[in-house]
C-alpha cells in the first residue's frame, strides 16, 4: 500500500517532471519555498513580540523571559516532532483516497498532542527545582516560574494546531495557515502590549502579562482553525470530531513511532542552545540577555534557510520517486546556494549593523543596558559567523530527509551538538575564561560540524547507496 500511495502522491504532486535545466529548478524551489518561508517568519515572530516588549521592561524581565522560554521551547518542539507525524500519514490516506483514514489521523494526532502535553505539563511546572539545581540566578528563577506557570498552559492548544496544520498541509491548503499564524502575530502583539504594561485599564502583570498573552494567542489560533476544517467544504467532509473519544491504538502508536525521531533530531540542536542559555545564566542577567537578544536575530534569519530546506525536501524527494538522480542533483544543490547565499547575506548584516539591530530590542537610552548591549553586538556579531554553517546544515538535513535518509543524520546532530559543540562552549566560556564568546563559538563549532558531515554525506549519495534505497 505505501508504494502505492507514494506514486499516487508524486504524480499528482507539482514540479514533478524531470528539471530542463538549472534555471528552471532554481524557479521550481523559489516558488514552493517563498510560502514556506514566509510562514516560518511569521511564526518566529510570536516569539520575537514576547522577546521584545519584554526588553522594554528591563534586562532583568528580558533575562527571566528568555531562561523561561529556553526550558519551555525545547518540550515543545519535541511535541511539535511527534505530532507533525499526522502529515504523512495523512498524505498517505489522501494518496489511498481513504476519507476515514484521514480523519481516523487527524483525531489520533490531537490525542496524541493531549497525551504528550500531559506529560510535558507537570515536568515544566518544576522549573524552580531544576534551575535552582543548575545553579541558576534565584531572582530570575522566580521570574521564570511566574512566566512558565502560565504559559505551560498553552502545550495543549499549540500541539492540537500542529495536529490540523498538518492536515491542512498534506492538503496543500497552507495558505490559510499563513493567515491564521499573521493575525495570531496581531493579535499576541495587542494582547502583550495590554497585559504586561496594563492600558486601557487591564493590570499591570509584567511576565505574567506576556504568558497570558501567549496562552490566548494559541487559543484563537486553534479556535480559527479547526472552524476552518469544520466550515471549508473540501475538509468538512473528514468529520475529524465525530466519535473523537473512539480510540484507533494502531494508528496512535504509528504517530509515536514516526513522529519521535522527528522530534529527538529537532531537539538535538534545539536543546543545544538550551543548554547555551543556562550556561549564560551562568555568568548573569545581562549576559542573558545579551544571549536572548542575539539568538532571536539569529532564530529569525534562521527561518529562511529552515523554509527553502524544506522545499527541498519536497524537490528532492520528487525526483529521487521518479528515480531521477540528475533532478536530486538539481535540487539539493539549488536550495544549498540559495539557503547559504541568503544565510552571507544576514552575516554581512550582522557584522556591519549590529548595534542597529541590538537596539531595537534593548533602549540605548537607558544606563541599565550599557552592559547588555555592549555584549548583544558582540554575541551577534559571532552569531554572523555562523550563519552559513547554520543554513547549510539546515538545507542538508532537509535534502537528505527528501532521500528517506533520517537515522543517520539524527546520530550526526546528537553528537556534532552534544558531544563537541557544547563541551566546546563550556571550555572556552569556563576553562579559557572567554565568558559568553566562548559559549557562542562553541554553539558555531557544534554548526560547524553537522554542517560538513551533512553536505558530505549529501554530495557522496550515490556512493553512499542513499539512491538505491527506494529499489
């Protein structure tokens, strides 16, 4: 059946036909990856809101935000991982014509999001615990507990949009995501202006402020788009609620089995700059967040390579079901210019304004930024550094998924991130004393690393055998 399924899938897919020539790939991906990219700057930018106003408190509130939302992040791309597993599953059923499939999916996509947000909850409600044992500063590990307490709440509603969100993708409907994710920035905007300063009469809640806004936001975007898949006439037909609490076990357990080794390779470098942020937690708030300020730089840039790679999954994966090795040559490589040749780009810009951009997050005006700033520019200026390194191994990674090529590139990322970048950072941030620099070249080392095993292992495909996987 999933033979059958991936050649119904391919030929219906667009831009299946072998590429004439290295100007119509570089045409193919662009037009498939721009959406993509979009989207993922949009989403990024819910976080940059919180990041933002949250600076405006005060490097304090910012440093305690940023250590909160380092231990939440990483549990909920982890979830993010497992769930997204209802996408190709549910191309799958698509491909198979079987309507009960897709729904049958999709509602075990949101149970899983509800068991996977259950156990997650009560671990993120230790925060005070865990940071207290890691030696964290202990005024801003309450600050932090304020922030989580509230925001843990949040698991729930955002992994039952990852649920839907892969429906709506496998469907190729990812227009309205690009909507709902854009008035979702709106509206979490508003509400973090309103709650944490306390306008137009609501309190002043501060952190509080910021992780009530985050709950709410995720609520409405839940809210718009299951009211999309219950309205839209191509989508009502699933009746993804009907029965919801009838159990499918098969199906349930096939979302764990695909969708952990999603969510452990995501963590892997996830939880490496985790790991980097606690370490500045190390050193003090204003290295904290001087961290938070010019990894959200960096996140942001991040998101253009991180779209094109999945063009490239797509492009990639077309051509490698059709057998085509000249058009995997094609579109591996064309996404890896057009990733790294952005990726120089965003280098150029943070080595040559960054005290522009650091001060849209941190007043210049106010003594109390002095030191964070100083330490933003220079974090972000090694930030720039590795921002080739960072957009090469993205689109690798994503070229390489296009080939069924996952195992392998997982165990590259758990031990280029945990076993040389992060033994790397503490060395050179501890042992050399280099402070906060040292933790950021060794972030770049662990890139570094991944990067040129990754695009290795890409350009050596056939010698490899990854071509003769599909036979």
């Amino acid at each position: 059946m999933s033979e059958q399924v991936t050649v119904a899938s391919s030929a219906t897919a667009p831009g299946v036909s072998p590429s004439s020539s290295w100007a119509a790939e570089l045409r193919a991906t662009f037009t498939l990856a721009w959406p993509l990219v979009i989207a993922q700057l949009a989403q990024n930018a819910l976080t940059a809101t919180d990041v933002i106003m949250t600076g405006w408190l005060g490097p304090d509130f910012l440093a305690a935000g940023a250590l909160a939302t380092a231990f939440l992040m990483p549990f909920l791309l982890l979830g993010f991982g497992i769930v997204g597993a209802v996408a190709p599953l549910v191309a799958q059923a698509r491909g198979a014509r079987d309507i009960k499939a897709v729904r049958r999916v999709v509602r075990q996509g949101m149970w899983a999001g509800i068991a996977v947000a259950a156990v997650l909850v009560p671990l993120l409600l230790q925060i005070r615990p865990i940071f207290i044992a890691l030696g964290q500063d202990p005024d801003a590990t309450i600050m932090a507990e304020q922030y989580i307490q509230i925001a843990v709440w949040m698991l729930f509603p955002a992994l039952a949009i990852m649920a839907l969100r892969s429906l709506l993708s496998a469907f190729d409907d990812t227009r309205i995501i690009l909507w709902i994710t854009l008035g979702g920035v709106a509206f979490n905007a508003a509400a973090n202006y309103v709650l944490i300063f306390g306008y137009f009469g609501f309190p002043r809640l501060e952190l509080r402020g910021s992780a009530i806004a985050t709950v709410l936001t995720n609520l409405l975007m839940f809210g718009l788009m299951l009211a999309y898949v219950l309205r839209h006439r191509r989508f009502k037909r699933f009746n993804i609620l009907i029965r919801f609490w009838k159990p499918d076990w098969p199906r349930f357990r096939e979302i764990f089995r695909i969708g952990t080794p999603i969510g452990l390779t995501v963590l892997a470098e996830v939880g490496l700059f985790t790991a980097a942020a606690l370490l500045m937690g190390l050193l003090g708030t204003d290295e904290v967040a001087a961290h938070a300020v010019a990894l959200q730089c960096a996140s942001m840039a991040f998101m253009v390579p991180l779209g094109l790679g999945i063009a490239a999954t797509v492009r990639v994966g077309n051509a490698y079901g059709r057998s085509d090795p000249e058009g995997v040559r094609k579109a591996g490589w064309t996404a890896f210019v057009l990733g790294t040749g952005f990726m120089t780009v965003s280098c150029i810009l943070f080595l040559t304004m960054g005290p522009l951009i650091v001060s849209w997050f941190l007043d210049p005006r106010s003594d109390a930024n002095t030191s964070a700033l100083g330490l933003a520019v220079t974090f972000l200026a090694v930030a720039g550094l590795f921002q080739i390194v960072d957009g090469a191994q993205v689109v690798a990674a994503h070229a390489l998924r296009g080939l069924s090529d996952t195992k392998i590139p997982m165990l590259v990322a758990l031990v280029g991130y945990w076993g040389i970048g992060l033994p790397i950072a503490y060395a050179l941030g501890f042992m050399l004393e280099w402070r906060g620099v040292g933790i950021w070249l060794g972030l770049a080392a662990g890139l570094g690393i991944v990067a040129v095993v990754l695009v290795a292992r890409f350009a050596m495909r056939e010698r490899l055998g990854l071509m003769r996987a599909r036979a």
